[in-house]
C-alpha cells in the first residue's frame, strides 16, 4: 500500500515537512510530489478545489487503487 504526498514546493513550511516524514519513513510507504507537477495534474483530475491554495499538504491514501481517499492541510499532516 503506497500513499501519495503532494506538498507545496516553494512552502518552507511544507519542504520541512516532507524532509521529515522521508526522515522517518523506514518502510517506503510514501511516494512526493509537487502539486505543480505533472503527476498532480493527473492524480488530482476533479478534484481542482484542492489546487486553489498551493501552499498545503495533500495525502492520498492508497493512491494506486480504485478509490483513494484525499486529506488536506492538518488532516494530511496528521
């Protein structure tokens, strides 16, 4: 089971928090990418309301199935 993380690459905030979950993330269940990278236009596809504010932490649980679930900003984080 692989998750997704879109993150804010130009957020301070957002790059320190990828910095450490790849930090702690000894099992590789973790895929990053920008949210203004090609990926994020393809996995984000309807769902346009998250890419209004860019400086935010998107998780989509188990990215690569038929039906993932997407958090935003603290629920993300969390």
């Amino acid at each position: 089971m692989i998750h997704l993380i879109f993150y804010d690459d130009e957020c301070p905030f957002c790059q320190r928090c990828v910095v450490y979950i790849k930090k702690i993330d000894k099992g590789a269940i973790f895929d990053y990418a920008s949210l203004t990278s090609l990926t994020a236009n393809k996995v984000l596809v309807g769902k346009k309301g998250f890419l209004k504010r860019l400086n935010t932490l998107i998780l989509v649980e188990n990215y690569q199935e038929a039906h993932p679930r997407f958090w935003i900003r603290s629920k993300g984080v969390f």
